[in-house]
C-alpha cells in the first residue's frame, strides 16, 4: 500500500495528528500502523497514567515559559473535549473537577506565594487560597493535620481528569468523518522502516507499506526506529515506571503536592479516578526499568538497543545519578513498589495530602501505571523534560513522556506544518481554521460539527 502519509503509532499523539490532518488538510491518503488489535492501549490507557490534562498552572516545576506552551496545546485539548460532550450531549472520556497545588510549612508557602505573582496573570482562573478555604474544598487535607502548620494552595476549577485511550478512539471516529483517504492497520508491528527514492518503506509482519512522508509516534520506540535511521544518536532513554496506591474517596479534586527542585518527574498527587469517583489514586511512584514498555519483558532487548552500549549514556548515569536529590528520590521510589514495606513508607507521602488516611484504606494498584521515556542528552548528560522531537528528512520521531498527552493536538499541530513543507506544498493546512475551532474559540461559544460525507476506511485486523 502507498500513502502520502504514514504514522506509526496509535496513541493519543498518533491520533491526534490523523485526525488534524483529516480534518484541517486535503492530504490525499493517510495511513496509520498500530502493532496492537485496537488504539491507545498502552501509555494512552487510562490505568497507564495519570489521567491529568495538564495546563502548567498547578505543575510547580514548570517555568512560566514551558507553562505558556503547554497551556496553548492543553486549551485545545479541553476545547475539544468540550465541544465532544455538547455534541454527544453526555460524554464520559473525561471529568471536570477542581484541582490545587498544596504547600504546607512557611518555607514551600513562601515559594507559591511568588509563584502566584507571575503565574496569576497567565492563568486568570488561578486562586491563591489560606487554610479556612482549602478545608472547605478539602476537608480531608485539614482534618488531623497540626493548626499551627501553615497552609497555603493555588486553586482553580478548571481541573480535568481524562481517559486518552478514549480520546484516542473520538480522534479517529471524527478522522473518519472527513472526505480523506484514511487507512488504519491494526495488528500491524513496524519491523524496519527504510529510506527509499521517494519517501520510506515500512517492512512490518503485515506487509510492505511505502510514504512520501512519515511521523513517528510510538514512545520509547520512536528513539529506536530513529537511531536505527541514523537519526537521535546522541540520545538514550531512562524508562521511569510509575505507579500507584487507591483509597476511598478523600478528595473531592485533584490536589498535588510541590515539585521538588531538580527533579522533571511528577510531584506525589491525589485524583480522582476518571471512571469512578469514589475512587482516589495516589502517586506516581517513579522507578528505573530495563523495558520500552511496562510488563511487556520482551522489550528488555529493545531497550538496550535505545540506551545504547557505548560508554557515553553510561557516563550520563553515572552523572545524573551521582546527584544527591536525584539519587535519594530514585532509592526511595524503588522501595515504594517492594511488598509490605513499599506500602508504609508511601503512606508518609499520602499523608502529606492525606493526615487522616489509615495503612488499611490504600492498596497498591496492580497493572496501574505505564513507563514514561526520559530524554537523556548525552552530550549534555542531563536528563531533558518534556517532550523531544526529532526531525528529519521527511519523517518525524515524537518521543512523548508527560506532558506528551496533554501537548497532543499542539503537537500534531506543529506536525502537519512540517509535514505540508515535506510534501513540497503539494497539499495545505487549514490552520485558521484549526485555530478558530481549537485556540481562538471563546468556551461558550463550542464549534459545532458540520455533517460529514461517507468515506472509504480501511481497518484490518
């Protein structure tokens, strides 16, 4: 099969560009490659994170600078979200709750405090809250807790709990609704994709597929199908597992703790959970692994591959782990998943949201919590946050730890402008359009869906 177009990769990063280009552009054929027998079924999955659309505004790690970029691709998310539930009148991908950074102790109150001066005018919504307002929303967090103990939290409403795996099927529902020529191959693993006179060939266990252009957006995989083209050599991947404890209901919203300086991993937070608010998780926990993907053990190979064995990405660890902070968070992380132990000594970090909450309401979530790819710049030797992207010539690799879900349609965004450069101008992107339905739109003033002429979609299985 020829496309003008292949993605390999259908999760919410992968979907979100099909259904950009299918929607926005006139490109001619699209086809997209997932290896499993349906779509955002591995990071995507709502027990393989942590179901936050994050905005920047409660992530106190994020400088006002990262916050701006990820508040523009996060606003499209929840525009279109919105849009989906007016449209279908109920809409259970998501739920709407409010959410709050909590500092506790004169010191981390200090810091919100000149947080919020910057970061108050990029988030209007944003309330700075004392003690008596936070135990109104959050009866839990005072209750037990010391009086004396200053308490201080940035709080909005705007707090979205978000199954991506059913995002990932709304993309591809709409991107089937377009005029274009899509194809969706499932069951469809890439095993080498090659460079060839007028684009790529895609060597899979289904066949030979062949593109003018290609975006790669598979996670940790995405570093290995670009190293093995030459591309990202100066990059390895430190797989971060991370899971989780549930308890009962304790949290009417989201609450996340301070981010500790240094470290890019997500703070210890509560959520509820997306599909059963009575339920309340906790984490992540973030720990080291040898896989691309978690419990998938055949991918211990792969991941060697990625990391690379030359001593460059050795002298990266040994010098990222060398650093105090970061050493004493990853020997306490790992302790968090051991049985017996793990449990009590994660209940110290519960209960700094939590006071009140017993050893015997939380349980380690089992096959909750997916594998995050950290960017490792060996040149550098640090680790990188956020997301990284590789461009090369007329193929992209996204590579899409968090906020990777949250930046979906920003990125794929990005994508298709490089995409239409790619493809000589041959085709074009409609981008004011896509800015009035995603970015410029007032919320109460949703786009509404036009009807949609019958296509011809290929689905193997």
């Amino acid at each position: 099969m020829v496309h003008d177009i292949i993605i390999v990769g259908g999760g919410v990063s992968g979907t979100a560009l099909l259904y950009t280009l299918s929607k926005y552009t006139d490109t001619g054929s699209i086809g997209l490659i997932e290896k499993y027998h349906d779509i955002g079924l591995v990071n995507s999955a709502s027990t393989m994170n942590s179901q936050t659309l994050h905005f920047g505004d409660i992530e106190t790690n994020y400088t006002v600078e990262k916050a701006r970029k990820v508040k523009r691709s996060a606003d499209m998310v929840m525009r279109y979200l919105e849009a989906e539930k007016e449209k279908n009148c109920a809409d259970n991908t998501f739920i709407k709750v409010s959410k709050m950074v909590l500092a506790v102790g004169k010191k981390q109150a200090d810091i919100l405090r000149e947080r919020y001066s910057v970061f108050g005018e990029l988030f209007p919504k944003l309330r700075m809250i004392g003690r008596e307002e936070i135990g109104r929303l959050e009866p839990a967090i005072i209750n037990g807790r010391d009086p004396d103990q200053e308490l201080l939290a940035l709080v909005t409403e705007d707090g979205y709990t978000v199954d991506f795996g059913m995002l990932s099927h709304s993309f591809v529902k709409n991107a089937k609704k377009s005029k274009r020529d899509i194809s969706i191959y499932l069951s469809t693993k890439v095993l080498k994709i090659e460079k060839i006179s007028r684009g790529f060939r895609i060597i899979t266990n289904r066949g030979e597929f062949e593109a003018l252009s290609v975006v790669v957006s598979a996670g940790s995989h995405s570093l290995k199908i670009a190293k093995s083209l030459g591309y990202g050599k100066n990059l390895s991947i430190l797989s971060m597992a991370g899971s989780f404890y549930t308890g009962p209901k304790v949290l009417n919203g989201k609450v996340y703790t301070m981010q500790v300086e240094k470290l890019p991993f997500a703070a210890i937070h509560g959520d509820p959970e997306v599909h059963d608010r009575n339920i309340t998780r906790f984490g992540p926990t973030a720990k080291p692994i040898f896989f691309l993907e978690r419990y998938k053990y055949s991918s211990f190979f792969d991941y060697w591959k990625t990391f690379g064995l030359g001593l460059k990405p050795v002298r990266s660890i040994l010098k990222i782990s060398s650093d105090k902070v970061i050493f004493r968070y990853l020997l306490k992380n790992v302790v968090y998943d051991f049985p017996f132990i793990g449990k009590r000594s994660f209940l110290k970090e519960i209960r700094k949201i939590v006071p009140e909450v017993k050893l015997r309401e939380i349980t380690f979530a089992r096959k909750i919590g997916g594998t995050r790819p950290q960017i490792i710049n060996n040149t550098t030797r640090k680790l990188e946050m956020g997301e990284a992207k590789i461009t090369g010539e007329r193929i992209i690799f996204n590579i899409t730890p968090s906020p990777g879900a949250s930046t979906c349609l920003g990125n794929a965004y990005e994508d298709t402008i490089k995409l239409m450069d790619f493809l000589d101008n041959k085709f074009s992107f409609n981008r004011e359009q896509f800015e009035h339905d995603l970015v410029n739109l007032p919320d109460e003033n949703l786009p509404r869906e036009p009807v949609r002429k019958k296509i011809r979609v290929v689905e193997r299985k």
